[in-house]
C-alpha cells in the first residue's frame, strides 16, 4: 500500500484531494455553480466537510462523485 494516495475523506481538503488525484478537478468545477464560486479558488484550503457545509453542498454526493472520478480513471 506504500505510494498509494490516502481515500478521499470529508476530513481532506480540497487541496489534498486534487493533488493526490488531479481527475477530480471536473468533479469541483462542476460544484462551482451549486457553491456559487470557484471551490478551486476559494476553498483550497478548506475540508471537504467544512466546504460542503460553508456552500451548502451535499458531503455524502460530493464524495461520492469524487470517488467516481477516481475508480473511473483507475478502471
């Protein structure tokens, strides 16, 4: 398991979580418009958890999509 980035968790920032796997950038791009700015510009630095709640996204739906991104560009 050595070498192998940690699961995305709601306790990742975004920052984390687009480093480790940058196919999830789409994933945040396509947030951008629910959040009402650019996840990447303004909640960088920000968990997953702490960005779901500030813009009112849905944690369990933006996991999952990043999950998504993530098992689809493994497969």
């Amino acid at each position: 398991m050595a070498g192998q980035p940690p699961p995305i968790g709601p306790e990742q920032t975004i920052l984390e979580v687009v480093y480790n796997y940058p196919q999830t950038e789409p994933v945040f791009r396509r947030y951008d418009g629910q959040a009402g700015v650019c996840l990447l510009c303004q909640a960088l630095f920000d968990t997953l958890a702490e960005a779901a709640a500030k813009y009112g996204l849905s944690l369990g739906d933006l996991l999952a999509d990043l999950q998504g991104a993530v098992l689809s560009h493994n497969s």
